[in-house]
C-alpha cells in the first residue's frame, strides 16, 4: 500500500483527465452528435460515480499537507470499486462479442476509457492507496442497492413512455429486454448477475482480508 502522497495526486489527477475524456465520449462528442440518452446506460452511471469519487479523493488528497492512506468514505469506495467492476466483466465477458455489436465499437476511445481502463484504474487506486483490512461483511450487500436501483429506474422509464419500443434505448442491455428476454429471462438474468455481484463483492472483501496491515508509525522520542 501506497502512503505517498504525491503518488496518490498524480493518479488521482490521471483518472480524472482521462474521466474527463470519457465523459465528453459519453455525451457522443467524438461522434460529432449529442446522445441523448447518455444516461440509460449502467457503462456511464457507474463511471459518472466513480468519476465523482476520485475528483473528491483528489481534492482530499491535495488538501492533506502529508503522506498517508486516502480516507474518502471506505464504504462509499467500495460500492463503486464493486459497481465498476461489474460493469468491466458484463462489457468483457458478455457484451463485447454479443452478435448484434459491431467489433470496431469495442475500440472506440470512450469504449476503451470507460469499460478498461477507468475500471481498473479505479480497482488500482483502492488497492494501492486505501488502508485495508477494514472492509465489513456487509458492504457487498449495500453494493448491491446500485445496480437494484439502476434497473428500478429502466423498468420505471420503460414504463413512463408505456413501454414503448420506439423510444431509443428502451432497454440498454439485451439482458434486460424484457420483448426480446421475456419476463422469466429478464428474472433469471437478474439473479445470475446479482449473485454474481454478491460473490464478487465477497471476493473483494477476502481480498482486502489478504492485503497488508497498515503499519503504525513509531513516534520520535524527544531528547530528555
């Protein structure tokens, strides 16, 4: 783990420059028209969360005057660091090759910034630079109210428009379409994901389980 804090100012400015960069992406900026429905997809929420996160870290950070661990809200970094992975392994391992997604769409800048390298810059910055062993149990249970509240919305959107399949992404992700999934599909699907989500929050715990302890530093004793 990492105490400087001069490393911490230099990463946490990185990732908001390059959130920065995604964030313009998101809004369809590199595709010379404004996507107005930015804010259906889990990809941009749960990057606008992180992204909000570290700009406070680093105003954290560069307010401290000396070296130590990032103290931003354990609980809060922890629902974002499980929010974000979550949507790095769903793009990865079941959205990137899905049959309807043209493959050049994977390599697109804000593709790129927000589904590799924010995630893992995000997962990065909690490992390296916050104080571990503190996670507790019930932090991968709250992790889940993001992505609960996240379909609540969908669901409520789809609703207020009656469900309408001409409104332009009605239902973000073929997963929870309920037309094409039907309804047992989209449950099903909700299930898997959110167990997914549980175990992998619990991975996380084990894994700050397993990182160092933080080391006390020893006081000078003053000259008699």
């Amino acid at each position: 783990m990492v105490r400087s804090r001069t490393a911490q100012l230099i990463f946490q400015s990185f990732y908001c420059a390059f959130g920065i960069v995604g964030i313009l992406g998101s809004f369809g900026m590199y595709d010379g028209s404004f996507d107005n429905v930015f804010y259906v997809y889990f990809t941009n929420l749960s990057n606008y969360l992180c992204i909000a996160v570290m700009f406070f870290e680093l105003v954290q950070t560069a307010n401290r005057k000396q070296d130590g661990y990032v103290k931003l809200s354990p609980a809060l970094k922890f629902i974002s660091v499980t929010a974000i992975l979550l949507t790095f392994f769903v793009f990865n391992l079941l959205l990137a090759n899905a049959p309807d997604r043209n493959p050049l769409e994977n390599f697109k800048v804000t593709s790129i910034t927000f589904h590799v390298v924010l995630p893992l810059m995000f997962v990065a910055d909690w490992l390296l630079f916050y104080e571990h062993r503190k996670v507790k149990w019930t932090y991968p249970l709250y992790s889940t109210v993001f992505p609960l509240v996240y379909l609540a919305f969908v669901y409520m959107r789809a609703w207020l428009v009656n469900f309408d399949t001409a409104v332009p992404k009605l239902y973000p992700y073929f997963f929870i379409d309920a037309n094409q999934q039907g309804i047992a599909g989209v449950v099903r699907w909700c299930l898997i994901l959110l167990a997914a989500f549980i175990v992998l929050g619990y991975i996380l715990m084990a894994v700050d389980r397993m990182m160092p302890a933080a080391k006390e530093s020893t006081p000078i004793d003053s000259a008699d």
